[in-house]
C-alpha cells in the first residue's frame, strides 16, 4: 500500500503536473482544443496558483513521484462559486485514495472561501462522474458562466 502525501505545488513540480494532465488526456482523446490540453498556463501551474483564493496540491508517493494533482481557482464572473480544476491522477494511483485525499484538501479549502464549488469534465469519463457524484457533487446543465473549456460536456456543481 502505496502512502500519498498532499502538498501544495512547488516551481519544481511544474512539468510533472504537465505531463500528467497531457497523459490522462491523451488517455481519454481530449487533447484538443476546448480542454486543458489548450491551456496555455499548463506549465506554470505554481505561479498561476499562487495568486489568492486559489491553490494546486500535488500528491505524492512514497518515492517522491508526483501522480496527481487538482486545483482550487476562482470561477470569474460567479460570485461565491469556486472550480474544481485540472483534477487528474496517473493510472497508477486510482483507485489508492490519492485522488480522495486531494479531494478532501482541494474542498476544504474551498469551503473556507466560496458557497459553491463547480466542476467541468467529459462524457466518457465515467470513473470520474461517479468520484464526483460520491462526493456531494450534482450534475447541472446550466454551467453558472461559459468557461473556455467549450469541449467538456458534462458539469457538476457542488454546496460547500
């Protein structure tokens, strides 16, 4: 059994998360425009989390890999309500409770900040609807504002 530690993201991690998120959407065929693939921030994660009302943990093995991460980042143009961003564990590591415990941190501190949370993902991963759906998170159909991630098709929205 594998013990993740969850940490806020360091410079130095930058392009570990990167790889990550590329890979988990590779694996699923986001890589394309209207996903996080086209972010053009994708490798800055610690500079554009440093910013206040927002923060990117990573979680980490017992060897020092980083196989996860998810961010906490303001939804502009929606008072109160936060977004669960850029949420992505390596195969390695689902199913272990990485992806809980970065869950667990990502929404506590959101609490502590925001009413909601909201979240955008894609219709075909379905492993990660139900995660979202254990933890409190509804399905909506009205997104609260239009984001740039035009291609993710299902959103859930979450009372913190």
């Amino acid at each position: 059994m594998n013990v993740y530690t969850i940490r806020r993201i360091v410079p130095s991690d930058n392009a570990a998360v990167e790889s990550i998120i590329r890979s988990c959407l590779k694996e699923f065929g986001a890589d394309h425009e209207g996903t996080a693939w086209a972010d053009p921030d994708l490798g800055r994660f610690s500079e554009v989390y440093s910013a206040e009302d927002c923060c990117y943990w990573v979680a980490e093995d017992s060897r020092g890999n980083i196989v996860g991460g998810a961010g906490i980042g303001k939804l502009d143009g929606a008072d109160g309500i936060c977004e669960l961003q850029k949420m992505y564990c390596l195969p390695c590591a689902r199913g272990t409770g990485a992806a809980q415990k970065l869950m667990d941190t990502a929404l506590a501190f959101a609490a502590e900040r925001y009413k909601r949370c909201y979240l955008e993902t894609l219709e075909n991963m379905k492993a990660a609807q139900r995660f979202y759906e254990k933890n409190g998170f509804v399905r909506t159909y009205e997104p609260p504002v239009m984001t740039e991630h035009f291609a993710c098709d299902v959103r859930y929205i979450r009372v913190l």
